[in-house]
C-alpha cells in the first residue's frame, strides 16, 4: 500500500474527537438518479479531511453540498443534514450568501477575476462593505502571507492576476477565499492543473492552514492524500465506504473494496 509515504509524513494518527461539520443521512438527487446515498460523515476540526474514489464516485458533489454549491444545478434534490458546528446548514432561513463566506471554496482550475491582484483578494471584503485603504489593505497582505504569495507580489499589486503563474493564481484564489475569513475551506481537486512545482506549494500551504481551518480536499491522487491529510474517506458509486485516519486507510482499511483501490486493483 502506501505504507512508506505515511511513515514520513506528519500524519494524525488517531482522528481529533471533535468535528467541524457532521453530515447525517446526506442524500442527494439529479433528477431521478441519486448520486450521494446516506452519507454519515464527521469533519474534523483544524484539521485536513481529503475525499477519494474513482471518478464519479460522488466525493465533488458530496463537496459542493457543504456549502450548499448544489443549490446552483436545477433538477437537484438534497435530504439529510449538514451540520456545522451543530446548526442544520438546510434549514429555512439560512443565509446562504453568509454561509459561502463561513465555508469558503478553492476550484480545480484557478479562477482569478479579470482585475488586479490586489482588487482579486479585496473583492470579498468590499462585497461585506470594507472601504477603507488601510483596512483593505492589510486585510489583502495578511490574506497574502497566509496563502504564501504576499513576497512574490507585494511589488506587483496593481498588475492583471492574469499575469501570474497558474500555480500562483492558485494561490492568489486561496487567498481571496481567505480574505472572507472563512471558518471551513474546501478544495476540490486544487492542484490537478498545476505542475509539481506548484503542486508542492500548494500542499506545503494547505499543511500551514489546517491549524486554523477545518480543511476538506478532493483529490484524485492518492498520494497526495496521503502527505497532506490527517483524515481520509474513501467514495464509490455515491456511498461513503469508510472515514478514518490517514494512516489507517492507506495501511490497513477495514473494508476489502478500499483496500483494492488504493492498491490499483481498479478505479
């Protein structure tokens, strides 16, 4: 298995007690097909969740319900909780704009807004009604230095974001996520159009946050579940087959079918 690359890694060898975010019977619905069936999921808090399975398997959509990403496809149908910090995330009257900014979301390809840097990371705060140059501006470096970009573009402030390296970009959107002080970050696939260069970054920046966020990941690469996270769900055909720490799944899982995936016997 993967047994070398969780022996040198930091990995939590027993799950933190206390999740973030609880999910409880999460089904959900493209028309008449279901995608998620049942899920039962505990999120732990300050610490990095990574979601696994084969293509399709429903760890993306699973993602996008957290925040209610879901909400924006027609035809869908959501039953179960999402629960974050206790609070039904479903329930009626629930803000969902506030939400987005309580649990923020990183895409698979960077997506910078065609503006500056600096107006990129400044964008949340403006929508929450910051104006002042001084709060926006150190709101823009401390989101920076916290996605690990800040000496890289503290010269270069006022250019287009689209100047920028993909890997930066990247990082320019984790901090603009950041900038809405978000309370959970999700990250779906994050570092699938970078290369290994900016792959490393990103991982070295997601292990320097995940003490002050509850941070959930998808990824297709099994590898890099297995240095960065601290807890691991296995997907397949819309179930959650078994949640557990890293160091566990990716050495001895208990169920017979994540074993074969993540010794290749498929997916």
């Amino acid at each position: 298995m993967l047994s070398s690359t969780i022996e040198n890694q930091n990995t939590t060898q027993e799950p933190l007690e206390e999740p973030r975010m609880v999910t409880r019977d999460l089904s959900l619905f493209y028309g008449p097909k279901q995608a998620l069936k049942n899920i039962d999921a505990s999120l732990t808090a300050n610490a990095i969740t990574a979601l696994i399975g084969p293509s399709g398997c429903g760890k993306s959509t699973f993602l996008r319900c957290l925040n209610r990403m879901n909400d924006l496809i027609e035809a869908v149908t959501i039953t179960g909780e999402v629960l974050l910090d206790g609070q039904n995330l479903y329930s009626k009257g629930i803000d969902v704009v506030a939400l987005r900014q309580r649990i923020g979301m990183v895409f698979q390809k960077p997506n910078p807004f065609a503006m500056s840097i600096f107006d990129n990371v400044a964008f949340g705060p403006r929508l929450r009604g910051v104006r002042g140059k001084s709060e926006l501006a150190e709101i823009v470096e401390n989101s920076l230095q916290d996605a690990a970009l800040w000496d890289e573009v503290k010269d270069e402030l006022k250019k287009s974001a689209f100047s920028l390296s993909g890997g930066q970009q990247q990082r320019l959107c984790i901090a603009r996520t950041l900038a809405t002080k978000p309370e959970v970050l999700l990250m779906d696939e994050p570092c699938s159009a970078l290369d290994p260069i900016s792959t490393l970054k990103v991982e070295e920046l997601m292990r320097e946050l995940r003490g002050q966020y509850t941070i959930v990941i998808v990824t297709h690469n099994m590898q890099q579940a297995a240095r960065v996270s601290d807890n691991t769900g296995f997907f397949l055909m819309g179930e959650l087959i078994e949640m557990d720490a890293s160091s566990r799944i990716f050495t001895d899982p208990h169920d017979k079918r994540t074993e074969d995936y993540i010794t290749g016997r498929f997916g």
